[in-house]
C-alpha cells in the first residue's frame, strides 16, 4: 500500500505551500496521478484522511484525477493512448520500441485555501 507513503510525502508539501502562502485552512487539494502508479483512490482517500489529520488540511476536499498512459512509439513516431489490459506494443507497425510520454505523473495540481 504505497498510497499511505504517497499521502505522506504529499502531506508535507501541501503544509509547505500553506506556510508559504500563510494559509490558515486548506479547504481542497486536486492531485494527478499517471496510471502506472497503480493508485487505488479509495484507498488513496483514506491514507490522505490519515495524513492530514490534526493539520490544516485536516477535512479538505479532494480531488483525483487519473491520467491514462500514452505512448510514442520509436519507429514510426505514432502516439496513441493504452487501456490498463492494452499492450506495450505499437498498433501501428507493431513494434515494441516505444516510450511511455504520459502515465507515470503524481502530482499535486492545486491546492485551495484561505
């Protein structure tokens, strides 16, 4: 359950911008994560709650959003996005020379506050 360090780590940066930005209460937080970071949000939901218990961004909103994986393939430049169950292989000429170019982000996207 890499969700609860994740939570964590991010609770720490949240209270840095709050300090930075003399915030008193952090009402929302919006986070991105890529799909490959295997994020369970449920679980994700709760760690957060943890973390953010007793600090100002105890009982904030927040908001997750799952970047899908997008991938270029080597040979032929086509970039195209995957499903979970999809294949690491290029639909166009076949090729399993690719680059991942978008899924793997984690990311605190904004943090709202007063």
């Amino acid at each position: 359950m890499h969700e609860i360090r994740i939570a964590q780590d991010m609770q720490k940066i949240i209270l840095e911008v709050a300090s930075e930005e003399n915030l008193n209460k952090i009402n929302t937080v919006n986070v991105q994560f890529g799909e490959m970071v295997h994020i369970v949000p449920d679980i994700f939901c709760f760690a957060f709650e943890e973390a953010s218990r007793n600090s100002l961004s105890e009982g904030a909103e927040l908001n997750i959003e799952i970047i899908p994986v997008k991938i270029r393939c080597i040979n032929c430049l086509k970039e195209y996005e995957i499903s979970r169950e999809g294949r690491f292989e290029c639909i166009n000429c076949g090729s399993v020379e690719i680059e991942i170019i978008r899924g793997k982000e984690l990311l605190i996207k904004s943090i709202e506050g007063e």
